[in-house]
C-alpha cells in the first residue's frame, strides 16, 4: 500500500493534542508551497497530488449502492493463509484500537461501525468485538494494542492510529503476532497490514474545495482559509492541494487563520478580517464550523461569502435555509464500515485490495436536498454520507448518540 496517504477524517483532527498556532499573515506566496515559508511547504508531494486529483475522475470497482465496498483500481491480496477452519471459524473474536470518539465525525462513524459489527454477530460471521479507545493519546493507543497481541485470541486487529509514526511499531507487532491486521482512516508508515482502508485523501479534498471557489468568485476576488491544526498530515495535504489551486488562479489568498476548530474562535477570527475588509470566499481544510464562520458575516452584515463547509448537517441545513453558494467536501464517513467487512473477508480467505481507497465525492447543490430529506430526523452533529441507512439501527441508533 502507498503510505501514508490519508491521516485524518473530516473533523478529527480536532482531538488531536497538538501544539496550535494562528497567523493573520499573509503567505509570501500562498499558492506555491515549494516557495513559500509556511510549515506546510515539507507536507506537498506532487506525485501524489496527481494521483488523488486522477482518482476523483476514475469509476470505482463495486456494488453501485455499497460505496463502503467500492475501491479506486484495487490491486487484490490473497488473504487464504488467514483462512479460519473448523471451531476456530465459529463467532471469531475481532479486536479494534480506536484512535478516539472525541469528536462528531469520528462519532459518527463509530456507531455505523458497531450497527455492522451487530449484523454480522447475528449472522454468527463475528463472534466477540472487543473495543478499546485511546483517547487520542499514543502511549494508551500502543498499550491497547500490545494488550490485544498479547491476549492471542484476536482472529483479526483493526487499527484506527492516533498518529502515523509514533503507531507504525505497535502495527508491526500486530503484523508479527499472526493475526491479520487491517488500518484504517489513518495510515502508519509500514505496509505489514493486510489491508489499508481510506477515502481518496487531503488532496482531493482540498482541491475539491478550491477549485469551487475558483469556479463561483470573480477573478480578483478575496479568500480566507480557515484551518484546524498544524502538522496533521491530511490537513496539510488539503491546504497544500489548495495553494496550488488558488496560485493558478487571479483570487487573492488573504491568509490562514489556525483555528482549533472551535466555533467561537472561528467566528471571532473571522470578524477580525472582515473588520480589515471584504472576504469574497472562505475555504476550509475541516467544515464542521462553518456555520459559524457564516455567524460572523451575520453579525458584520455583511453578504455570505462563498463558502466550502462538510458533509456535516448543520452547515448542510444552513446552506439550505440560505441558499449559500456552497460546496460540502466528503472525507467519506461510510468507511467505519469497510475494516469490519474487510475481516469477515479475510477471515474467509477472501480476496481484498491491498490498499483500499474509497470513493470521496463532495456533496453539491444538486445533491444537497436528496441528502437532507434522508437524514430529516438525524440530530446537526450527523454527517450525511455515514452509510447506514440500510442498517437495522437506522435511524435510533444515530439519533440516540
């Protein structure tokens, strides 16, 4: 598998604890990270910027309904060795180290998760999961995982990593205990896993996002990018995919603001500029607080910029009620699916790609409404792409979160 290449998902990046910092600087030149001086100029690999950008145009092979089982020109892997035989084949124990649920995306997620893990418990295909969450901290996530090798009854380790490196021995333990190991999500910097489960990546994302921009804002037009924290590989990716959308373009990048992804920091932010002058565009590396970043052009009465948010239903709702020009980026929630899906496979002897990538299709005005009228009854924390509507929880199980 190519590593790493998606690190984080949509909003997760808020739970990380990393150090965060802000500028009201504009960059020397925000649009080509291998001038400019800003952190994320190391975070650009333009080979697979290509790819991701190629990726978005390319079919995925799959049911037509089933996009958590969809893959972008999978290479298969033969997983017979992982095959399980006679009592060993009964209700096998599937273990899973979780990153964390600190936050509406990756909560998201874990319920649809557990409504597949219920499925497959009731068709006898999985026996006991055992779950443990590490809190987003790194030395928890790599004794949960030792705690799962050492046990030796895992029939397969599921690894949502909380960072890349400092996880990537933990896998390779994993790895070397027998039991297949599947990552998703996040990727670790070895390619021991059986499988590695992620959406296209950053930058398609960031792409996404700015060339909605380029596309809706007049040539001279401002932009404000709103970002959640430094040095988180996938965040960078999406800014870094940005830059070079906005450097081939005549809009003026007013700068970026780090962010933490608290709203009331996003909208206090967001008023300063405004207060400098008029903001055109926002752009966001993680949407789940642009509505309050459209608050604080409320409050300035000023027009709403044109904005690229998330899959997220409150800016969704927003966007609804105020006919934005708006785009909703996908860091496709759905795949919470794919890893328990993937170990039934595997512990079948079944074939699976080697490096499992998602599709990762935005949400647009065409499609706005059709998503909102399926998730009417879901609470504002829910993200419209969870692919669970054909499970036997839906919809108590989200809604009770």
């Amino acid at each position: 598998m190519r590593i790493p290449r998606a690190a984080l998902a949509g909003g997760a990046a808020v739970s990380l604890l990393l150090m965060t910092a802000c500028t009201t600087d504009t960059p020397t030149d925000a649009a080509a990270p291998e001038e400019s001086a800003s952190p994320e100029q190391d975070w650009f690999d333009a080979e697979e910027y290509e790819t991701q950008l190629a990726q978005r145009d390319i079919e995925p092979e799959g049911p037509e309904d089933e996009p958590w089982l969809q893959a972008i020109e999978p290479e298969m892997v033969d997983t017979a060795e992982y095959r399980l035989e006679g009592d060993a084949a009964e209700e096998p124990t599937v273990c899973f180290s979780n990153a964390s649920v600190s936050n509406p995306w990756r909560v998201t997620g874990w319920i649809t998760m557990q409504q597949q893990v219920e499925v497959l418990q009731e068709s006898g295909d999985i026996g006991e999961f055992r779950v443990s969450d590490a809190a987003d901290d790194d030395n928890q996530q790599i004794s949960d995982i030792q705690a799962f090798v050492d046990a030796g009854d895992c029939a397969a380790i599921i690894v949502s990593p909380s960072t890349t490196a400092t996880l990537t021995p933990a896998v390779e333990a994993a790895c070397e205990s027998g039991a297949p190991v599947i990552v998703f999500d996040r990727g670790v910097n070895t390619d021991c896993a059986v499988t590695f489960i992620h959406p296209i990546g950053g930058y398609a994302y960031g792409a996404d996002a700015a060339e909605f921009l380029v596309d809706e804002l007049e040539p001279g037009s401002t932009v404000l990018a709103l970002r959640i924290l430094p040095g988180v590989d996938s965040l960078e990716h999406r800014w870094a995919a940005a830059q070079q959308v906005f450097g081939d373009s005549e809009l003026e990048v007013l700068g970026y603001e780090f962010t933490e992804g608290d709203g009331a920091q996003i909208k206090d932010l967001v008023t300063q500029h405004l207060q400098r002058g008029p903001v055109d565009g926002i752009w966001m590396d993680a949407g789940d607080g642009a509505v309050a970043a459209l608050e604080a052009f409320e409050d300035a009465g000023q027009p709403y910029p044109v904005i690229s948010g998330e899959d997220e239903l409150s800016f969704m709702r927003k966007w609804q009620e105020e006919d934005l020009t708006a785009l909703a980026p996908v860091y496709s929630n759905f795949q919470w699916r794919t890893p328990i899906l993937a170990a039934d496979r595997i512990l079948d002897g079944e074939e699976v790609p080697q490096e499992w990538v998602l599709p990762q299709n935005p949400v647009t005005e065409a499609e706005r409404d059709d998503y909102l009228d399926r998730n009417a009854d879901m609470p504002s924390l829910h993200y419209a792409q969870f692919g669970g509507e054909d499970l036997p929880g839906f919809p108590e199980a989200w809604q009770d979160r």
